[in-house]
C-alpha cells in the first residue's frame, strides 16, 4: 500500500518562501534521516505544456493539473514541492510555474529566471518539457527557457554537473534517434551563443551538463503507450544517486538536514540578485547547520539526567568513576553529532566538532576541577590521619616520606580514574597544591613535634637545675659557682644529649639540629641566671638569715645563751663576713672561669674599712664601690651594681645592729646576776663594824644554836627555792617566781619536820630508803622551781636567745 503523497508550496507566485511549510513538510517526510541519500527533480518549460501531469504519472505526486476543458491557462503558480511515491533513495520533486505565460507578460521574465536558477541551484536532475514539433524551429518556445537557462548557469563560478533531462512531448513519427542530433546540434548553438566568463570561454557543454533526451508519446492520444513510457523512465529514477545512475556529480549537494536552510539562502540571494558561489554556499550551509546541530547536542547534554546527576554529586564529594562515565557521555553526544552531521563540509563538520567539544568541555571543567578538590581533600585528610598514626610507630622523617609517597600515588590513582579521555587535563596544579598542603601539615607536626620535645627537655633540664642551683646560691661559699658550672654542664651535656637522639629521626638539616641544641644549652643558662636574679633580688633578707643563724646558734645550731663568756665581737665579725660572702656570691653571674675581684673589692670596702685600726687616708678616700659596674665583669652578667651593694650592706648592718645589743646586753645583765655577793670593800667593812657582834655570839652558846637553825632553814630554802638559777633571769624575774613559790616550799618543809619528828626510830637501811624518794622529791622541787622560772620568764625579758627576742 502507498503512502499518501505529501507536497507544499515551496515559494508562492509573489517569490515569497514558504519556511513555515518547508520544515513542516520536512519533518512528515523524515528528510533529516536521509543525510545525503536524497535526490531533487525539478521541472520547468512553457506553461500548459503538461509538466504536472508528466510529474504526477512520473513520481505519483498530486500536483495540480489543467483542465483542459476549461482552456488554456495558468495552473501552477509558483514552485511546488512533493515527495515522490516509492522510489529510492528519497527523491524530492518541484513542480516550476511555467514560462511564456499571458498571466505575467512578455515583459515579467524576472521570476522565469529566479525560479530557473533557484532549480539549477538545488536540483539534481532538471526536465526540460517541450514539445516535439518545437525542435528545429529557431523561434520555438524552447529556445528563449534555454537560453535563460545557460545565462544563469554562467553567473555561478563554480558550478556542479547537472543532469539535463529533454522531454520530447507528444513525438511523431520521426526516430527520436533523428530528432535528438537536431535537439542537440540546436543545444549546442544556444550554449555558443551564450555569453561566458574569461574563466569558462572555452568550456563545452558537457563539463557543466549531462543532457539527456527521451520522447514520449501523447497522453490524449496514446494514454496506454505514454503510461508505459513513463513507467520506464520511472525506473531510471530508481538509485538515481548511485555511481551510473542518472543524477550529476552531486559535488555541491547539501545534507537532508540542511536542506531547508540551504533552500532558503539560495532563494534570498537569488532575489536580491547575487551571483552564487556554490561551494561557498555549501561552506555556509554547512556551517549553520553544524552550528544548529553542535547547540541541539550541548542543551541535549545539559538536560541529561545522568549528567545533572553527576554534576550535583561532585558538588559534595568525590564521584569513583567520573572519568569513564564523563567520557561515555561526551562519546555519545558526540556521536551523534558526527551522525548527524556527517554529510556536510568536512572542514566545516571537523572545526564545529572541535567547537562542539569544547563547549562540552568547559561543561564539565568546573565538575572536574569540584571532583579533583575533592579528591584533594579527601588525599589530605586520609594523610594527616595515617601520618599521625605513622609518626608514633616510626621515625618522623621516615613517615612523613612514606607517607607522602603513597597518598600522592593514591591522588594521582584518583585523578586518573577522573581523567576524561576527550581532553588531556592536567592535574597538576592541584596535585602541586596538595604537595603544598602536605608540606604545610609535615612542617607544621614537625615543628609541633619539636616545639613539645624541646619543651620537655627544657622542662627536665629546669627541674634538674632549679633547686639545686638555688641550694647552691644560698650556701654561698667559694665553691658556689663552681659548683655551679659543674652542675649546669653536666645537666644540659645530659639533656643536650638526650635531645639530639631524640630529634636524630627528624633527619633534620645540620644547621636547624645545632640552632635546638643551642637554644637547649642557652634555656640552662637562662634557668641558672634566672634562679641567681631572683636569689639577688632577695639578698638582703638572705643576709640576714644567714647573719641570724650564725650570730644566735652556735657550732651546733643550738641557740647561744649570753653567759658572759662569748665573744660577741667575734661572732658578730663571722656573721656579717658569710653575710658578706653572701653579698659576693650574688653580686654577679659567674657561667664562665673569669676571674674577678668582687670579693676583694668588698672585703676592702665594707670589712676592712670599719677597722678601727685603718688610718690609710688614700684607702679611706677612694671608694671601691662608688661605681655602677664591676671590673671585668660586662653588665649583662650583673646582678648588684657596687652602689646597690653598698646600699644593701648599710641596710643589712641598720637591721642586725638591734639583735648585736640585744646580744651585748643580755650578757651584761647575765653579769650582775651572777654577781649577788657584796663587793669585798663591804665584806671587809661589815668584819670590822661587826667584830663587837661576833665576839657576842661567841660569848653566848644559845646564839650560836640560834644561828645554826636558822643556816639550816635558809640552806633548805636556797635549795629548794634553787634561788641561784632563779637570778640568773633577772632580778625582777627572780622576785615574782621567789614570790609564788615561798609559802608552798615553808609548808613543805614543816611538813617534813613534823612527819620525821613523829615517826619511830627504825634500822638505818630503812632511814635510806627514806631519804631517797626525799632526795627524788627534792630534784623534781628544783625541776618544778625550773619550770616555774621558764614559765614567769615569759612576763619578763629573756636573754637566753636573740632568736627568741
């Protein structure tokens, strides 16, 4: 069964196209499937000379024919297109407006020519309708159509082969083999009359046609025999486009796809009158179309829902298997650009390729360069938590090396999963960028690393220096800096040591190693002199510590007692010479074996010159202190400037001159305590003035017994009272303790008198075992006597210690 025919009016008798109707017709025919398998027929000759019916029994089209009946007229106007029935590949007809007609005039010849060119310039095979009795007749209808004909062949500069198809009407009886050497000869006068371009002057005929006759018979009179005629050259139609076929070179032919478009221009240059330049024309068709077809493959691309799901994933994070995928997308669009554009130009179709992939391209650059950030980030990460993990189990330098090789492998493994395989991209800026980023985090854990090492050694080499130099500061003795050194080199050799292991698997540069290990040894440095600024800034109350110690405690740190045989001058001259040391020792920094004559110097000005004995004027008037710095000793290592030393000694002798007196009369009173018994002037005045007195008690017995009783109560109230350590307080001490004491010791011993004087005699062991506990009894009376004088010392002065006062 056939399909219906389907035509359009391609161009309407005012020369207007019909763009509308030709893409409509287009589309209903499939014409863009066809690529360049498609041919185009066109027919023209004298109006009423049967071209549409030759058309419709042709190609079974539904062109619109004359009624005979009604008379000779107009009956296509202008062009029109249908597609033929049945006939391979798909072959497009045009049926032209018929020339010589009444409707337009002798004078209107202009859209005989536009319709003719506009045929020549798109068709592949022309008819040329006319009548059999025409031939030979110099004046015949036919000659002015093909005389238009090769006019307007010439005005292309490079036109292509076209097949030129004579159709003898209504022949008689003459041989066709007779009438075409005479249709011909006449073709070939036409062509010599023609004027021609310099460029084809020479040119035959031939190279810009193949003319070819037939003749069929008359269609009123012999409708069977024009019905079989026509049926034979239908079948020359069939694969006109096939090598041998009846099309032309088809050197200018122009996609199915373009097809419309190429129309168009054609017929816009021919109206305003141009001269066509075919193959520039097919460069222009090509590139429209190309373009038309390259901006259908991009939106198509945009709105592929695979592509938009790609492009949101990589948004977020790394997509496994972007490059593969990317790349089968592109491959297909651009597939089916090539597909679709295959007939067109060459270099037209190639270069709007290109075009085409690169705005594809840079579709996909922003999700490639999203997907290769991630794939960065996601290297980084994965390599500070590997690297943390790797710097615990092996050296620092050997992890971060490792490290680093691996997940730049792994980054470069990513990016070539993500390589796209219609580009060459170059990930090498972000892989540059991520050598950056671990480069910054290695250098940034290094020196974390360092800084904590560091710290940690500083903090041990402090915690081995700190007190130990401070208990060496406050002992003050010539081995103190000494010691010192000794103390601080030994440590920091240690910590120095203990270091330099452990930054070894740092394989740090040698300069970076010494510059720490030289930091380490300046922290000793800096802890020992730090500890001496804060000793020296308490110097004066160390002073007076150590002057305290050794002025009120004696060689076995016991408190002194000022009994009157110490030697406080003495004492007091060893006191203030440690004090003194003391001074010496913190007056400056002694890190290097520099000799100076610190000590010297204050020797002679704050000992030696408060001798009395010193009458040197000159020593007396040069003043050793009177200076800011010390001699050979540089201003940095300074703790106490000569002046400050000097300030601090008459500060440190103002506050210990009051424990020096305490001192001095503690002793003082101790004397006249120990001194009770009258002066021997007295004694000897009192055995002269009572001589008389003495020679009475020896007259008179009963007084001596007197006397004797009351020797025996005050010899047992002496002890008792152990009166002679009670004055040894004072004498105002020793009244209030004699005081509370005195009735208790009486009724005591009353007590014993009349307990003694009660009991029987008994055996002499037994009075010693008596007297025992009594002697016992006596001890714990002085002990208690003792207590009491300790206890009421507390309402009085004490001189037994300074320390105390």
């Amino acid at each position: 069964m056939e399909d219906p025919c389907l035509s359009t009016q391609l161009i309407d008798g005012d020369g207007v196209f019909n763009v509308s109707g030709l893409e409509s017709f287009m589309k209903e025919v499939k014409l863009a499937e066809c690529g360049l398998s498609y041919a185009v027929v066109s027919i023209m000759g004298p109006q009423s000379s049967g071209k549409s019916t030759l058309l419709n029994h042709l190609f079974r089209t539904n062109f619109r024919e004359m009624d005979a009946f009604r008379g000779r007229s107009q009956t296509t106007k202008g062009i029109w297109m249908a597609k033929a029935q049945n006939i391979e590949p798909c072959t497009l007809v045009m049926d032209l407006e018929g020339t010589d007609g009444r409707e337009r005039g002798e004078d209107d010849t202009a859209f005989e020519k536009q319709s003719a060119l506009f045929a020549l310039a798109v068709s592949d095979i022309v008819l040329i309708n006319m009548w059999c009795h025409d031939i030979g007749r110099e004046q015949a209808a036919n000659k002015p159509l093909l005389k238009t004909v090769f006019q307007v062949m010439m005005r292309l500069f490079s036109p292509r082969k076209t097949t030129m198809l004579f159709v003898i009407r209504d022949k008689s009886k003459t041989p066709l083999e007779n009438l075409e050497p005479i249709l011909r000869e006449d073709i070939q006068k036409i062509w010599d009359g023609v004027p021609k371009p310099h460029a084809h002057k020479d040119t035959p005929l031939s190279e810009f046609f193949n003319v070819q006759v037939v003749a069929l018979n008359s269609y009123e009179e012999k409708e069977e025999l024009f019905r079989e005629q026509v049926s034979n050259l239908r079948d020359r139609f069939q694969q006109s486009i096939a090598p041998g076929g009846l099309a032309g070179d088809r050197r200018g032919v122009v996609p199915a796809s373009g097809f419309s478009f190429s129309s168009q221009q054609f017929w816009k240059v021919i109206k305003e009158n141009k001269d066509l330049d075919l193959p520039a024309h097919k460069v222009m068709v090509a590139t429209v179309r190309c373009e038309e077809i390259g901006y259908e493959k991009v939106a198509t691309f945009t709105a592929d829902e695979e592509w938009q799901q790609f492009e949101e994933a990589v948004q977020s994070d790394y997509v496994p298997g972007f490059g593969k995928k990317i790349s089968s997308l592109l491959d297909r669009c651009l597939s089916e650009y090539d597909m679709e554009a295959i007939y067109f130009d060459e270099g037209v179709r190639t270069s709007k390729r290109h075009q085409l992939e690169s705005k594809l391209l840079q579709l996909v650059n922003p999700a490639y360069q999203s997907l290769l950030g991630h794939l960065r980030t996601r290297t980084l990460e994965a390599f500070k938590e590997s690297f943390d993990k790797a710097v615990e189990k092996e050296g620092f330098a050997v992890a971060a090396r490792d490290s680093t090789q691996i997940f730049l492998e792994k980054f470069d493994k990513g990016s070539e999963d993500a390589t796209i395989q219609q580009v060459n991209w170059d990930p090498s800026k972000v892989k540059d960028k991520l050598k950056r980023d671990i480069e910054a985090h290695v250098v940034s854990v290094r020196a974390t690393k360092l800084s904590e090492l560091c710290a940690t050694y500083e903090g041990k080499l402090t915690k081995a220096l700190a007190e130990p130099v401070e208990a060496l500061l406050d002992s003050a003795s010539e081995d103190t800096w000494p010691a010192i050194r000794k103390l601080l080199q030994r440590e920091t050799t240690a910590a120095v040591s203990g270091l330099e292991s452990a930054i070894s698997t740092f394989e740090l540069d040698e300069a970076t190693e010494k510059e720490l290990l030289l930091r380490l040894e300046n922290h000793g440095r800096s802890v020992v002199e730090s500890k001496a600024r804060e000793e020296a800034a308490r110097i004066l109350i160390r002073m007076k510590d150590r002057f305290s110690t050794l002025f009120s405690r004696d060689a076995d740190s016991m408190p002194r007692v000022w009994t009157g045989k110490e030697d406080i001058k003495a004492i007091t001259k060893t006191a203030r010479s440690a004090s003194m040391k003391l001074l010496s020792t913190m007056a400056a920094i002694r890190l290097e074996e520099d000799g100076d004559n610190i000590d010297t110097t204050l020797s002679l000005a704050l000992v030696d010159a408060a001798r009395p004995g010193t009458t040197d004027r000159s020593i007396q008037s040069l003043d050793p202190l009177a200076s800011s710095s010390w001699e050979r000793v540089p201003e940095e290592r300074t703790l106490i400037s000569p002046v400050q030393c000097k300030s601090l000694w008459r500060q440190f002798k103002a506050e210990t001159e009051y424990t020096v007196t305490q001192a001095i009369a503690a002793q003082e009173a101790n004397k006249r305590n120990n001194n009770w018994l009258p002066p021997p002037w007295a004694l000897a005045a009192m055995a002269v003035l009572g001589f008389n007195e003495f020679m009475t008690l020896l007259r008179n017995p009963f007084y001596l017994a007197v006397m004797f009783v009351v020797f025996l109560v005050g010899k047992a109230m002496w002890v008792q009272l152990d009166i002679a350590n009670e004055f040894r307080n004072g004498f105002l001490p020793a009244l209030l303790s004699l005081s509370t004491k005195f009735v208790p010791t009486i009724m005591n011993i009353l007590k014993r008198l009349a307990d003694e004087g009660a009991a029987p005699a008994a055996p002499e062991r037994q009075r010693e075992t008596e007297l025992q506990p009594r002697n016992n009894s006596s001890n714990s009376n002085v002990t208690s006597a003792g207590s009491s004088s300790l206890t009421s010392s507390e309402n009085g002065p004490e001189y037994s210690s300074p320390v105390a006062q």
